[in-house]
C-alpha cells in the first residue's frame, strides 16, 4: 500500500514575512485533522531555513525546488545538496519543466542532479512531462519514456528507493486546465509499467508516482482516487492554506 505524498512548489512566491505567515496558516488548518499523506512544502531557498524551524513541531516535510549537481566550489549563484540538508531539507524538485524550458535544464543534467542529490540524501521529487504539441501529436509516451531512461540512466534500484516520479504535463501546469483522471491514470500506468521493464515489479509497485498541473481542491479528490495516482505536486494551490490542505485532506 503506497503512502499519498502531497507537496506544494511555492515557485518564486513568499519571501519572509509570507513565509511566517503562510506556515502559521497551514499550520492552524491543519490543527485537529488527521493525514493520511505525507506534506511537503518547497519555499524558495532564502527561506527555508526559517521555514525548517517552524516545521519542527508538525508533520510537514521541507523540500527544495533546486539542487546543483557539484558538491561545492567555484559555481557561483548555485546550492549543493549538502547545504539544503544543513537547513533540514528532506525533499528536493528536479527536472521541473519550468528549469527544463526557462533555465535550459537536459535530461542529461537532471541525471547528474538526480545522482548528487541521492547520494547526499535527498529524496528526489523527478518531474516529467509531455508538451501540448507533443501530445497533439501522439508521442507523449515517447516523450516520457525519454525522460525517465535518460533521467535515471545508470541507477541501480536500490540507489532509487527514495525517489518520486511526478507527471507533470507541461500544458496542464499553471494553465487551471488539469488533465483528465483517466489521462493521467493512463501516463501513470505506462510510467508503472516502464519503471517495471527498468527495474523489477516489486520496485515499481512501491514507487510513488505524483500527478502535477492544476491540482485543485475541487478537482483532488477525483484525481488521487486513480489506481497509480500516489499524491500530488501543487504549484498555484499551494499558496492558500486552505486549498493546500483541502488537497491534503482528499489524499
Ligand atoms: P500548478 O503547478 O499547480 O500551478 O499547475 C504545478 C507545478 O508546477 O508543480
């Protein structure tokens, strides 16, 4: 039985004062409940130390958006894994398609940041994701396939037992226009299915697959309810403390 995982990218949003704010918020909606998930919150890098702090006393995990692939040295502007575990970072986004199309990021990258970010310790969130030409034309499959080989091109299986794939089609994501249950069931069956042929079935039997793009509280229930949907990757959600946990609450 595969645990939900419901994490929340704030992007470049909150600085501080917001971040204080927002984490009390959660905070307080989440006074009472009881999770059947595991929360995850990705401030932006200047905050996450303060964000760690105020984390210690719940359940919530903290994740990073970002990980660069050298252990340190002359890289200027960049954070090594063991700089993010130093401000208690358990989690790590890699390969979201917004550092995929803005920032230039390869697949090629993404496996060297996949590695360091293993083998220092943190729990890899690896995105993924079809463009809307690329599905018009019939080759997310393909394109998925691509990914994931390339992204986790010389892995062993028992390197990976911490990783989560997210599916992110990339016309999905901040557009309000979700993909459809069954489309992503449908992706997320063939990402099961190949990680299976990768590795073995019992791998990918427990491996957690997230679906991300326009994950809502309206439309979470019916998403996570999917047989191969494990949790969620929240962008624009995931700034109100309500709907954030509201998803939280359909896992
Ligand atoms: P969205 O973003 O929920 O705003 O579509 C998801 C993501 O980018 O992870």
């Amino acid at each position: 039985m595969r645990k939900k995982v419901i994490a929340g990218n704030w992007k470049m949003n909150n600085g501080i004062s917001e971040t204080v704010g927002l984490i009390s918020e959660i905070k307080k909606e989440m006074s009472g409940k009881n999770f059947n998930c595991e929360m995850i919150i990705c401030p932006p890098f200047v905050n996450l130390e303060t964000a760690g702090a105020l984390l210690k006393d719940t359940v919530l995990k903290l994740g990073a958006q970002n990980v660069y692939f050298e252990e340190s040295g002359a890289f200027t502007g960049e954070i090594s894994a063991a700089m993010l575990k130093g401000v208690g970072c358990e989690y790590v986004i890699l390969g979201h398609s917004e550092r995929r199309t803005i920032f230039g990021e390869s697949d090629q990258v993404v496996n060297k940041k996949l590695k360091t970010a293993l083998k220092n310790g943190l729990k890899p969130i690896f995105c993924v994701g079809e463009t809307l030409e690329e599905r018009e034309k019939g080759i997310t499959f393909k394109i998925i396939e691509a990914q994931i080989r390339n992204g986790l091109n010389s892995f062993t299986e028992s390197e990976l037992e911490n990783l989560i794939i997210a599916y992110e089609p990339v016309w999905a994501i901040g557009t309000g226009r979700n993909a459809t249950p069954q489309q992503a069931q449908d992706v997320h069956l063939f990402i099961r299915e190949l990680i299976g042929k990768m590795f073995s079935a019992g791998y990918a039997a427990r491996l957690i697959i997230q679906y991300g793009g326009s994950v809502k509280a309206d439309n979470a229930i019916e998403l996570l309810s999917q047989a191969d949907i494990d949790g969620a990757l929240v962008g624009g959600a995931c700034l109100k403390a309500d709907s954030f946990i509201k998803i939280a609450e359909a896992s």
